[in-house]
C-alpha cells in the first residue's frame, strides 16, 4: 500500500487506523433506516436482508457509512476497516 492511499495511516496518530464501516446495533433496521433517511436525510446506500438478519447502510456523512445491524445488540458501535461483499 503506497503511503497517500487513505488506508496507510500513522497509527500513533491514529489508532483506529481509516474508519470506511461504523457498524450500529439495531433492534428495528426498518425504523432506524426510516429515521436515518426520512428524518435525518441520509443516502441509503444498500438494505440486505440474508441468514435471518438486516444490514443497511446510509451515508450520513463526510465520514465512514453507517451499517446498521439487525444481528448486533442496540446501541453498539463497532469499527470495521474491510467488509465482504
């Protein structure tokens, strides 16, 4: 990795290294997407639901996109550096 790609950071400056994925907990995906996007004006970016659970992801802001998750406990934030698509 080259040292300007967003990826190579100076973790003494930053430890959490580049947040892309800011996992939140949800008990209802289908209201906080609603809030997130009808309230909020967030872009929704993908909704997926598969193996028993709901994933959806908003652009809320400059930063990393907002997954929220149907399959961790509310509230949680989770910092995730790479997901599988």
């Amino acid at each position: 990795m080259s040292p300007k790609h967003p990826a190579s950071v100076d973790v003494a400056k930053n430890p959490l290294g580049v947040l892309r994925f800011l996992y939140v907990g949800s008990s209802d995906v289908r209201k906080d997407l609603d809030y997130y996007t009808k309230i909020l004006g967030a872009r929704k970016i993908w909704d997926f639901t598969s193996m028993g659970t709901r994933v959806a992801a908003v652009n809320v802001s400059s930063g990393p996109l907002l997954l929220l998750a149907g399959h961790r406990p509310a509230p949680l934030f989770y910092r995730c550096s790479r997901l599988r698509t």
